[in-house]
C-alpha cells in the first residue's frame, strides 16, 4: 500500500533551525502536513493529543531526551507502533544499540543529506 | 618508640592540646613537628627522627603547594576567564544561528520561485535549494560541539572550587573529594549523551546502518 503523503508528521529538534531544514526537506518530498516540538515532553503531548503517521526526532534534548520519549513511546498503548526515526549527532556505538532496544525505527546520524533522509523514511514506512 | 618517648609525647601533645584545641592548621603543623624534635630528647630512635622528619616534609609540602594554588589567583579564573570564554561561545552560537536562518530565508525564497519559473529551470532550482539546506545542518553541530565546550569549561570551574575549598581549613577534605570514577559501572542515559563526535572518531551513515542491522 503506497505511503499517504497527507499523514501527519511530528518532527523534533531544540534547534528551531534544524526543526525548518527538516521541515523543508520534508516539503520538498512531499509531506505537507508537519508539525514542531522543541523537546520530548512537547511532543509526547502532541503524540498523546494527534494522530501521527512519523515522529522524526533528535536525540540530545531537555528536559525529555528523544531515548525518553521513544521509551515513552513505545509503552504507550495508542502509540506503540508509530514509525519513530532518531536523527542525532550522538553516533557512538552504544548510542546505537540504546536507541535500537528502545525500538527506535531507524537512525540517521547528523549532519545528513535529503537522499538519506529520504531512504529511511523509505526503510520505515515503504516507497511513496 | 620507648615508653619514656610515649610518656614525654603524651605530655607534649597534651601540651598542645591546651594550647591550639583538637585542630591545629597545616601551616602550623612544621611548628608542632619542630617543637616536638626540639622538646624531646635522649630515648628518641633514629626511626622515630627519620617519621618525625617526613612529616615535617609533608607539612612544607603542603604549605609550598598552597602558596603555588594561590599565586595562580584560581578565583580569576572562574571569575574572568572561564566567564568569559563561555560568552564568546554562547555568542558564536547566537551568530551562526541568525546566519543561518538569514541563509534558510533566502533559500525559500528561491525555491518559491519554482512555481513562476517552470520548465527545466524549476527542478533544478529546487536541487539548489536543497542542497541549501543540507548544509545548514552545520548550526546545529557547530552549536552542540560549542556546547560541549561550554560543559567542560564548567568542570573545571567547579574543580577549581573544589580545590579552593579542600585547601582552606580542612585539609582532610582533600581526600574525599579525590575518589576515583567507577570505571565499570553501567551506562545511565547522561552517560549516552556524548554529542557530536570529532570527525576521526565518528561513525558515517554507512557504520551506522551496519552496527543498526547487527546489533
């Protein structure tokens, strides 16, 4: 079944800049219907009140880290299942496995271009 | 040491005691040493001399140690030179964000210009346009490598406090606050929040994926 370019995306990012680029990068695949949270308690708020097909997140942020908000994630009921993609510039090995027993659903280790992006998003949600 | 040594020691610290209470100052600890060496006499062994001496040592130590701590003015330091270290990179921060986003704006505004322009050119616009924006990744890792630095500038202020105060009245601080890190403890998530890599020590994307498929 093709991807819904209409669902709803949460991205998030503590740097407003970093938060526009992957806003239009998104845009520019496609995706109109994005929305921002600074940090992770933000967007657990967002998640808890929203239908999000994509949670596109970083890593390193206060006071919820994205580790915290994809634990809080995946043991949400509702939530569980949503495509949950860290973008990070934390690319440590343990970093990795952490994210990955967290059930992160794919990883993207910053500075990244849009193909990357773009193929993860692929990897996650399948071709669109 | 001889029983007659034990009895004239007692008498002495006593003595002292009376004088100073329980806590006698490292500065005055050569003093004390000395008086004892000087007060004593007859049944002291050559063991008991060469003690006596290293503790003095010790104390001259320490004191020369203090005396070095405070000619390099640690209060400066924190005061002058970390405080403004920290401003300057707070300030790089705020400037290459407002570049970016001056950067961010122009490069919507061409990529709007797609929709009048049309044909061969609009694709290629929006190429451009993208390639922009990848390379405004770099505020973000430039701000948190910057931020990195801003941490470690504050470990060392808190060190030199640390320091500052272990080498005030209570000396015996000095040891507690010299406990070596647990080296083997496991990983908590403030362990995992490294930041940015230097270039020769990050994985790339490629490493990434594998350690991901692998793990």
């Amino acid at each position: 079944m093709a991807v819904d370019k209409n669902m709803h995306v949460l991205i998030v990012d503590d740097y407003k800049t970093m938060l526009r680029i992957i806003r239009n990068l998104l845009r520019q695949i496609g995706f109109v219907n994005i929305d921002e949270a600074t940090d992770g308690s933000m967007a657990l708020q967002m998640l808890r009140g929203g239908n999000y097909g994509l949670v596109i997140s970083d890593w390193n942020m206060e006071p919820m880290t994205g580790l915290q908000l994809l634990r809080e994630v995946r043991s949400d009921a509702k939530l569980k299942n949503t495509p949950f993609i860290m973008v990070t510039a934390e690319s440590k090995s343990e970093n990795v496995i952490a994210a990955k027993e967290a059930g992160v659903s794919n990883y993207i280790v910053k500075p990244f271009n849009a193909e990357t992006l773009q193929a993860k998003m692929v990897s996650v949600l399948g071709e669109f | 040491m001889s029983s007659a040594v034990d009895r004239d020691l007692a008498r002495h610290l006593e003595s002292l005691r009376q004088q100073t209470g329980d806590t006698v100052k490292v500065e005055d600890i050569g003093d004390v040493v000395r008086a004892l060496l000087t007060s004593l006499s007859g049944d002291v062994s050559a063991s008991d001399l060469r003690l006596f001496s290293e503790v003095q040592n010790l104390a001259n130590y320490i004191h020369n140690a203090k005396a070095e701590i405070a000619a390099l003015r640690p209060q400066d330091i924190q005061q002058q030179y970390i405080a403004s270290a920290t401003d300057e990179l707070d300030a790089i921060v705020g400037a290459t964000e407002n570049a970016t986003n001056a950067i961010l704006d122009a490069a919507e505004k061409l990529e709007s210009l797609t929709m009048d322009v049309g044909g061969e050119i609009a694709p290629r616009l929006t190429e451009q346009t993208t390639l922009i924006y990848e390379a405004c990744n770099f505020q973000d890792i430039t701000g948190q490598r910057i931020t990195k630095v801003v941490r470690a500038l504050k470990h060392i202020e808190e060190r030199i406090d640390a320091l500052v105060e272990a080498f005030g009245p209570e000396v015996k601080d000095l040891e507690e606050s010299a406990a070596p890190a647990t080296a083997d403890a496991p990983l908590s998530d403030e362990d995992l929040l490294n930041g940015p890599q230097l270039p020769d020590m990050a994985h790339d994307q490629a490493a990434i994926d594998a350690l991901f498929d692998n793990s």
